[in-house]
C-alpha cells in the first residue's frame, strides 16, 4: 500500500533506483522495479539504499571471532562438562572448575571486546588484522593448554 504523503512527495533516491533498475527484494526476491514507498509489497520488509564495499575485507575479523568464540565455546562446555560429572560423582576438582569458569568468563569478554572494536580492527592493515586473528587462535590454544595442565596434575 501507497502511503498518501509519500505519492504526492517526489520520488525517493530509492524510488529513482528502482525505476532505473530490476533488483530484486534481498529478503524475497520479488522484482522491486516501480516500487514506490521503502517497502517491499510481498515480504513487507522496510528496504533502504545503501553503500557497501564490493570487498569487506572480514576474513581476519571473523577469523579472529572465531578464535576467541572457540575459546569461550570449548571452556563453556568442558565447564558444563565437569560440573554435571561433579555433580553425579559427588568428588569436585576445584581447580579444573576455576579454571574453565574463569577461561568462559575472560573468552566471552574478549568475544564482546572483538566485537566492539570491529571498526577499529578492520581499519588496521591487512598483515595486523592477521596478525590479530593469529592471536586469538593463540589465546585460545592456549587456555585449552592451561586446563590440560590443570586437569591431568
Ligand atoms: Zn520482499
């Protein structure tokens, strides 16, 4: 549906892009040609215009995420792990609790961390971004190395 204020109104950036071109709805594929209004008549989903690298350049970014979520992942569980058999063993090793819930919690952070600064690391160049992602990796095989210490003394 049309909205009357916007009929009247000249057409939108978005609405000239449209007329020019055959694009399809990102959400369902309808052929947005002529659309009038932001919206997408099938799926009803709001449509902008909008500027994006041919390029994003995320394979570090989401490589290092992937490192620290790995990190988090593995802790979480091995933690969920150890408390459920302590729980049915009745015998809890202390030290292999405190350091999974203490490697969930910093991991999670870090995870977060990542995220937050997802601009500022992808403007570094691409040898530091990799370098970066190398670290998380790094980090993570490392906690994993600190709990097997811990976990066979
Ligand atoms: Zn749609």
């Amino acid at each position: 549906m049309i909205d009357p204020a916007q009929e009247s109104a000249s057409p939108t950036l978005l609405e000239q892009h449209l007329a020019a071109c055959d694009d399809a709805c990102p959400m369902c594929g309808y052929n947005l040609h002529n659309l009038r209004g932001d919206k997408c008549p099938e799926c009803g989903q709001q449509l902008k215009l909008q500027i994006a690298l041919t390029q994003p350049r995320m394979a570090a970014f989401i490589t290092g995420l992937v490192g620290l979520a790995a990190g988090a992942g593995f802790a979480g569980f091995a933690l969920i792990l150890t408390t459920l058999f302590s729980l049915l063993s009745g015998f809890w090793e202390w030290s292999d609790t405190l350091v999974l819930a203490v490697e969930t919690v910093v991991f999670s952070l870090l995870v977060i961390l990542w995220h937050r600064r997802s601009a500022k690391i992808r403007r570094l160049s691409s040898g530091a971004r990799w370098k970066l992602a190398a670290g998380a990796w790094l980090l993570s095989i490392i906690g994993l190395a600190i709990f097997g210490v811990v976990a066979y003394e």
